[in-house]
C-alpha cells in the first residue's frame, strides 16, 4: 500500500466539551476539489474557549481508536456534561491510482460507569472510478446494543464470511473482545485480521478501505497537543515527533530526550536519534540562521540489561561557537526542533496529516507567516492548526482559515463577503467589533466592567 495517499477532508463533532455541532471542512473538500496534487492547511482562530483545542484533541483520541486502542477514561470529560453520548464523523479520501475511495468513519460515544463506550460505529464509502460515482453506503455497521447481529448489512457481512463457519465464530469472538477491552470493533486488532484479509469478492474493496485508514492513523497522522509543549516549558524533557521510514514500515512516534541530563541510548534508539537530528538540521539552520543540533557522545555505558549503551546529550551550536546543551536555547526554539521532523514530513509526503495546537507558541510572527507560505505554495501534506497570532490570517487564503464562534450549536465558519483584495485580519477584527458574519465570532467583553472588576478585587487584597 505504498502509493495510496489518504487525506482528512472533514470533521464533524457533536457534543464535545463546549461544541454542541461543529463541521470543519479541509480546502479542497470546501473547494470541492478530489485531489492530493496540493498542500492544504487549515488554520483555526477564535476566542479563548471557543472549540479549537477540541478539534485537535478529537484528532488526537480518534488516532488512537483508529490505532485499535483501549478509549482512554479521560473521554469521558470530552462528552458534554449535559448529554451522555456524543457524535464524531471523519471523513477521508483514499486515492490509488484511478480510484478514489470517499470514506466517512461515524463514531457514537457513550458515558458508561466513568467512563466513555463505542455505542455505534459505522464505514461509509462511495468509490469514485472512470468518471463514475457510486452512492456513499455503509458497508460496516457495529451497533452495541444489536448483539443479535455481528454487524450490518448483511450483504457485507455474507461477502466476508462465505462459507466458512469458522470465520462466523472468530467474528462474533472478536466483537466480544473489543467490548470487553473497550476498544474499536472495526479496527481492533482481532477483527481487523479478519476484516484485512485477501478476498478474491466484492469485499475486497472495503478490506482495502479499513486497511488503508488504519495505516493512515499509525504512520501518516501527527496530532501534537498542547501537552506536548508543557513539558518543554518545564525544561524537562524534549519529545521530538518523528518519522523514520523503514524497508519495512518504518517508525513513528515522540522520541523523548531529556533536558537535565544525557540519556543512555541501545544502538537502536541512538541510530534513530541520529537520523531524526540529522533531517532536522537540513531544515534548522535555514529558520535559524547558524543553528545546528549536535549528538554529544560521552561513551559507553552498560544498560540495565547488562547490553552496550551510549551515552549521549543533545547539543547547540552556532557557526564557530562553543556548543552548550540544548536546554541553554529559548524556548521557542527548543518547541520548533520538537514539530520539525514532523513538519518536514507533511512538506514531503502528501500523505501525512500534521494537527498542531498553538503552532504560534514561542515562534516569532514574522516567521510563522514565512513558515505557512512556504507550506501553502510548496509543500504536499496536509497541516492543521490552532494559533491566537493573526499573521496566518495575511498569508493565507480564506479557504485556508476557519474561525470559531460564539454560537455552540454552530462552532465553526469561514468568513462570507471576502474578495482577494481584502485583507482577511483587517476583516476579521472589523468583524468582531462591528459584525456582519453569519454567527457573532467573539463573544462580547466590555473593557469598562472588566476594569472595574479588577480594582474590585484589588481593594479586597490586605497589604502587609
């Protein structure tokens, strides 16, 4: 499945924290274009609790139920505290050669005992081939409290299982097993075996679906949360989001170094080390000007295991300069060594899917909207972000930014009445103040009051 390019074209939620409904549609599905020829990015703006770390954090957990994990309990505070279920929908295009696959993955979540349940999860796909379109179906349908059927419809279920029995029972098992750990039926690791398998009848087709978004989710799929700058912040450990392909599938993951100390690294782990600080000084010197990250060797050193280590620290230099760790460096630059391996992947391969919270944190304006224009007119993945710093908002097109608003029931919108010579941060701030939009993008504070408040609070503090 090397060739085959998946992309996230939407993301529908319902009843996720402080999102009662809220759709976030990808460029080119906005622009309906069915192609992967193209970087898109999509930059999310709004006020301060107004859903935008939500739709990374969905990414970040629908990734892992992609993955055939256990649902982690912490979902349970993502489901609206005033509903117990909640409703996700991703949509993705699959394109292989002449075909292209629309595929929706319908996810119901329910509350159960503190924690969080797949009440119903669905596959729909419409195939598109010689200038035809087939119907978006389902052709996969786990409902929890159907446990007379292994899933629907049955015509699928019929294609998988043939004539052997055998296969009927390891479904019905896997399905057990996926309740009991709490996991996806579709893409636990049980089923999924069964669903992956090489079939020589129409079901072919949607095993090549489910296999080709698995391995999307555990390759091509970055979500870096705002967690994974809080421990840069603390100056304590280093996770660098990577990718390193293999002959076979190569890895994936957050590499983590720590800051206050060297590490004692397995020849494995430290010939990765050295590959993912190797692309990233192809990149690093040219952001910051000079800039190179070196491996310092101390030596070897037993591992706990009794087997050789090396051990190593994470070094700076500049041109000439002496190199100090690199825990010396500011902040900003330690955030960007940690996404640029990854960034450097969704440059490269139209593939990879790259989510990140706060992308503006710690990196300097003018470069952010130098960074998203190189992306926007070169690069070939797919990058979606959260930032509060409005140069985006002069370097992209509208297509390329959503705003998030007041309204829970309809979270997210692009900007309507725009024309190309607008200048679309001129225009959204004009639109906070003044309105005009389809639904109020920031929810109204008065300065007066706010003052007010603080020096009321002020006469409430005892001075010693």
């Amino acid at each position: 499945m090397k060739d085959i390019i998946v992309r996230l074209s939407s993301l529908k939620l319902q009843n996720i924290k402080n999102v009662k409904h809220g759709t976030i549609i990808m460029p080119n599905m906005s622009k309906k274009i069915l192609s992967a020829d193209n970087a898109e990015i999509l930059g999310i703006y709004g006020q301060n609790g107004s859903g935008k770390t939500a739709v990374v954090d969905i990414l970040y957990y629908l990734q892992l139920i992609m993955n055939g994990n256990e649902l982690r309990t912490e979902l349970v505070d993502y489901i609206d505290v005033s509903s117990d279920k909640a409703e996700i929908v991703a949509e993705f295009n699959i394109f292989n050669a002449d075909v292209v696959y629309e595929v929706a993955y319908f996810l119901e979540l329910r509350k159960e005992d503190k924690k969080v349940i797949i009440e119903r999860e669905m596959l729909s796909c419409a195939i598109n081939q010689d200038g035809m379109r087939s119907n978006k179906i389902p052709f996969m349908d786990y409902q929890r409290a159907d446990s007379d059927a292994i899933f629907k419809p049955q015509k699928r279920l019929e294609e998988l299982v043939g004539k052997n029995k055998e296969t009927k029972m390891d479904l019905i098992v896997a399905r057990k097993l996926a309740e009991k750990s709490n996991c996806s039926y579709i893409f636990g690791e049980t089923s999924r075996e069964i669903f992956c398998k090489k079939f020589d009848n129409n079901f072919a087709k949607y095993a090549f679906v489910i296999k080709a978004l698995f391995d999307f989710a555990i390759k091509d799929l970055f979500v870096i949360q705002n967690s994974h700058y809080g421990v840069i912040s603390a100056n304590f450990i280093l996770p660098m989001a990577f990718r390193i392909d293999g002959s076979k599938s190569g890895m994936k993951g957050d590499f983590v170094v720590p800051l206050t100390e060297p590490v004692v690294l397995d020849v494995n782990r430290k010939r990765v080390l050295e590959a993912i600080v190797g692309q990233i000084n192809t990149v690093l010197y040219t952001i910051i000007p000079g800039l190179h990250v070196s491996i310092k060797d101390y030596g070897k050193q037993a591992l706990d295991s009794g087997e050789d280590g090396w051990k190593l620290e994470l070094m700076s230099q500049r041109d000439d300069m002496p190199e100090i760790p690199i825990r010396m460096e500011s902040e900003g630059i330690i955030k960007i060594i940690s996404i640029l391996n990854a960034l450097i992947q969704a440059f490269g391969n139209p593939s990879i899917c790259l989510v990140v919270d706060e992308l503006d944190a710690g990196i300097f304006e003018y470069m952010l909207g130098e960074l998203l224009d190189i992306f926007n007119k070169s690069a070939k993945g797919q990058l979606i972000f959260t930032s509060h710093n409005l140069r985006a908002l002069e370097m992209l097109d509208k297509e390329n930014i959503i705003f998030s608003t007041a309204n829970p029931e309809n979270r997210y919108i692009r900007m309507r009445s725009v024309r190309d010579t607008n200048n679309l941060r001129n225009l959204y701030i004009r639109s906070i103040t003044l309105g005009g939009q389809d639904e109020v993008i920031y929810e109204e504070t008065d300065s007066l009051k706010i003052a007010r408040a603080f020096r009321k609070a002020g006469r409430g503090i005892k001075h010693e």
